[in-house]
C-alpha cells in the first residue's frame, strides 16, 4: 500500500500561511523559521505512522509504483517560487531532518525553474531519489549531476522518447522513465522498442 502524499515541510508550510509566506522571508524570517520547525515535526510523526499503517517493510517505501529506501516522499510543489538560495537559507535544513528522522527518502518537484535546485538536493544525506517534469528539465544533463546512488525519475515528453529510441541513451543506469500510452498494445511495443535501442 502506498502511503498517501504528506507533502513537504515547505509546501505544508505555504498552505497553513499563504502566498504571504514569500514576504515573511524577508519581513519576519524568524516566523518562517518556527513554522517551518512545527510542521517538519509534525510530518516526521505523521509519515512513521502512516509507515506503520501501511505495513512497510522496514526501510522501504511504496510510491508510485515502486519500493524506494526510506519512509517518506517530500512534495516541494510550492518550490517552483522561491530561489535556490531561499532554498539553502530557509527550507533545505527542515528537508533534511526529515528525511534524517525518517531514515530516507525521495522529493518530488514539479516546478519549472532549476537555479541550483538540483545541486542542492543533490548535495543532500539520505536522499534516495528525485521526481521531475522532463519538460522542464533534461534528463541527459541531471544525470551527468546526479550522484551515482541516487535515482531520477523523469515524467518524458515525446521529444525525449525518440531521442532514447535513436539510442541516445543516458549513462546513468538507476533511471526511472514515465511514458503514457494510448493503450496498453501502444505501451508494450514502446516498451519493445525502447529495449531494443538501449546500448549493450
């Protein structure tokens, strides 16, 4: 069983305050930063439970279809208006308790922007794997960045399908491709060709 989505320190943190969180950074940082402390408490104690509800094994997750280490998938959503180095001044220390007290995990980001997202997350302990639109960003660059034990799943637009079918495939190997298919024939012969051009 999957555990449901908890969303992030951040993103809880910008549905309890709102849009008036992005002028709290600089009006009362202090505010931001208690409420940031609370809510990253609070999803710590709500992802071991929901772990525990779940009947996980140990020191995996279920999300989206596959088992990743850890306990818990942060939704950072609510990223994609902020800066990079919003992110290392405010957020990414509170990702990182959680994902320390929950023994591991993977983010989510849907956003549009990079700026040094991804080095930052990249730079991160007991991070198991990112998500991310690849339409957005390019999985060949990410995965030249990405550590090696770390897995990228990437949402593929039909520009990045037939680039892997001419064989240009990237040489990280712990890569995780969403493709949608028109019906599950169309899906089982994509599946087919994709095989066929990967390198040996």
């Amino acid at each position: 069983m999957q555990i449901p989505d908890l969303q992030g320190p951040f993103n809880n943190a910008h549905l309890i305050r709102g849009n008036d969180i992005l002028l709290d950074f600089y009006d009362a940082p202090e505010m931001v930063e208690v409420l940031l402390t609370k809510v990253t408490d609070y999803q710590i104690a709500l992802a071991k439970r929901m772990k525990t509800l779940c009947a996980m094994e140990e020191d995996f997750f279920c999300d989206w279809g596959g088992w990743w280490k850890g306990s818990g998938r942060i939704s950072n959503c609510s990223l994609h208006m902020v800066s990079a180095d919003f992110y290392r001044q405010f957020i990414q220390k509170h990702d990182q308790r959680f994902l320390d007290a929950v023994g591991g995990g993977r983010i989510h980001y849907c956003g549009t922007h990079d700026g040094g997202l991804f080095d930052a997350f990249f730079s991160m302990g007991n991070l198991s794997g990112v998500d991310y639109d690849g339409a957005y960003h390019d999985l060949w660059e990410l995965s030249e960045k990405a550590p090696r034990d770390l897995t990228l799943l990437q949402y593929m637009k039909p520009a990045q399908i037939e680039r892997l079918l001419n064989g240009d495939w990237p040489k990280k190997r712990n890569i995780i491709l969403q493709i949608f298919a028109g019906s599950v024939e169309e899906g089982k012969d994509l599946l087919r060709r994709l095989r066929e051009s990967m390198p040996a």
